[in-house]
C-alpha cells in the first residue's frame, strides 16, 4: 500500500477517470470492485438529486470506497458538494477549474480531494489551498483540457518535484508499461478514461467501442471550444467542422455529445477520447484491464504494488 491507495481505501492505485454521461454506476462500482477507485461524473447531472440516485445505485452493487468528480464551471457545484457530505462520500476529484472554497468546504467535512491540473502553477496552487493530493494530466488525455499543455512524460516529473502531496498520472495511459512509467515519473498512481472507456461494463455504445478499437495513433485532434480544447476522435463530422468553423455549428455539435457516446451516433457531434485508443484493440472487463495493469513484476517498481 502506498499514500495514495491508503488515503483513498483501494487496493490497487488506479483512478477510473470521471466521463461525462458514461461513467455509470456498473462501470464505477467494478473498478472498485476489481480494487481501483470508481469515481462518478456530476458534470451532466441538472439535478443534484440525480447524483444521489446514483451514489445510491452504485453503493448497491458495491460496498468498496469509490468517489465523485465535481467540475469547476459547474453552477451547481455547491450543490453536488453538499450532496458529497450528506451521503458519506470520502474523497472527489475536482477538475474543469478550482475553487478554494470548494476545497475549504470539502476538507471543513473531512472529504478527501484530489484536484486536476495541467501545469505545475496549478499543481502548486491546489496544494496550498489544501488538496490531499494532485492529479497531473497531461495533454494526451480526452475530453475538455486547457490550451497549450504540456505532455504527461514531460508535466508529471515537474509536478512531482514542485509539490509534497502524492501526485497521480493522467493522459496517455491504458496498459502495464504505462503504469510503470508513471512510477519511474515519480507518481503514486495513475487515472485513466479512455481505457475504462473501452470497457464491458461501460455503457458507451457499442460503435463507439469499436471506433476506438479501430483507431491508431492519428486518429484524434484537439477540438478549440471557447478558450479551452476538446480532444475528441477525428471522425468525418468533426474534421468538417474544423474545415469550416462555425461557432452555432459548434454549439449545435457539443450539445449532441452525449448523444453521440450513449446511442452511438458519430455523426451527429464530436466523441472524446485520448490519444491512447491506437494502443486499445479489444474491448475487456474492467477487472481484465485492472488485472493487467498490476501484474506483479519480479521486483516492486516505485512503491506502486503491494
């Protein structure tokens, strides 16, 4: 057991990252079942009510330890927070933008916090608002991401060095050789998407499983919204789209996202993903994927095994 596996109550030190619309109570409850850490995705949810119903669901498949993510640019995050507390949840993971207030409320009530970052700035500011640890994803990793960031080869080792809190690798990473550069970077642990993503128990459309196990190493790009990036599979819809931008089109696009993962339509709007689905080609069990990545090696690497 290392810090990040002790502060979080799993066994093994893998984050199942949160995604939007389809980190559904099954795939969260077998990652912590299979001895990771689940986390469900509040960025979609309108009602906080909603996110009850689905600590609840989840709790029912599981009794392991397993967490939520709560979003900075949410207006309801006050209120995902409160739900936090209330139903006995023991640590989130905060991305999407920081708020020192939310930290503050979080650790008023014990909660423990792991906030995302993409720069060492950032890294270093969470933690003197009081973050039990950071999660330092590099530019790789799918979904909504700043601009200009660095890569997780290149940001992991800086954060790691700039902070005392144990840092967690995110972006780029699906199998045991990642898993192991991540401990050779310095890190406690790693978060991964797109390979849970890829998962049996993941409620992603089945189409969607499949363009990922198609793709190679080309086949995603970074999607500018607003002043931020989206990195998103470069289907025909999306290469149209950044042919002829448009801002209504764009707006028209992201509304279909969730469309897109949960009935499979690609060609309705863009599909997040990483960089790494060239090195996914088979769609697994959770606990296939978990039990991959820990294989035990003839010696222990970095203090990530137990």
């Amino acid at each position: 057991m290392n810090r990040l596996t002790e502060m979080l109550g799993c066994r093994f030190p893998i984050l199942q990252g949160a995604m939007s619309f389809v980190s559904n109570p099954e795939l969260v409850a077998a990652v912590s079942e299979a001895g990771g850490f689940g986390v469900l995705a509040s960025a979609p949810i309108t009602d906080p009510e909603i996110l009850k119903v689905q600590i609840e669901a989840t709790r029912s498949i599981t009794a392991k330890p397993f967490g939520v993510n709560l979003v900075g640019f949410n207006p309801r995050t006050m209120a995902m927070a409160q739900v936090v507390v209330d139903m006995g949840i023991d640590a989130v993971t905060l991305s999407a933008g920081f708020s020192a207030s939310l930290v503050g409320f979080l650790g008023e009530h014990g909660v423990t916090v792991l906030q995302v970052v993409a720069n060492v700035a950032h890294a270093a500011k969470a933690e003197a608002a009081g973050v039990d640890a950071i999660i330092a994803e590099g530019c790789e990793s799918g979904g909504a991401q700043g601009t200009g960031g660095a890569s997780t080869l290149v940001l992991v080792p800086q954060v790691v060095d700039a902070v005392t809190v144990p840092v967690v690798a995110a972006g780029g990473i699906a199998d045991r050789r990642g898993f192991l550069a991540a401990a050779a970077l310095g890190a406690s642990g790693v978060q991964m998407g797109s390979r849970f993503l890829a998962s049996r128990e993941c409620i992603a459309h089945s189409r969607c499983k499949e363009v990922m196990c198609r793709a190679d190493d080309q086949a995603t790009t970074l999607l500018p919204v607003g002043r931020s990036n989206v990195r998103v599979v470069r289907t025909p819809v999306v290469s149209e789209y950044l042919a002829n931008p448009d801002p209504v089109v764009l707006d028209h696009l992201m509304s279909a996202s969730g469309q897109v993962l949960l009935d499979g339509r690609i060609d309705l709007g863009p599909m997040a993903s990483g960089q790494v689905i060239g090195m996914i080609h088979e769609i697994k069990s959770v606990r296939e994927i978990i039990e991959e990545l820990m294989a035990i090696p003839s010696e222990p690497v970095g203090g990530l095994v137990d």
